[in-house]
C-alpha cells in the first residue's frame, strides 16, 4: 500500500510540473507563497525525484 501512495505521489509531482509548463503564468504558489515559476519546476522536480527514487527503493527490497 505504501508503495502505491509513493508512485502516486510521484505522478501528481510530474503532472504539475508539466502543466505548468502549458500554464504560462510567471509565477506560482506552494503554501502560500508565491515564487519564480522555475523555483516552483524545480522544487516538484526534486519532490518527484524523491518519491520516484522511494518507490524504487521499495521495489528493490521486494525482490530480495
């Protein structure tokens, strides 16, 4: 179950990423603030290698 809440999580983060390159806004709010939309692309980039890189740990440690 974890593992599924992990690569979901991991789909949401690049879905945001992409949109907001369709978005065209220059900036964008994560918890309120509001920041450069690069920052915003960079910080979900990193959120998404994060959960991509758990669920890859977790689906290491099944096969062993």
């Amino acid at each position: 179950m974890n593992r599924i809440i992990t690569i979901l999580l991991t789909c949401i983060a690049v879905i945001k990423v992409a949109y907001s390159f369709v978005d065209h806004h220059e900036t964008a709010r994560i918890l309120g603030f509001e920041m450069n939309i690069w920052m915003y692309r960079l910080i979900w980039t990193f959120i998404s290698i994060g959960f991509g890189y758990s669920a890859w740990k977790a689906k290491q440690n099944i096969k062993e």
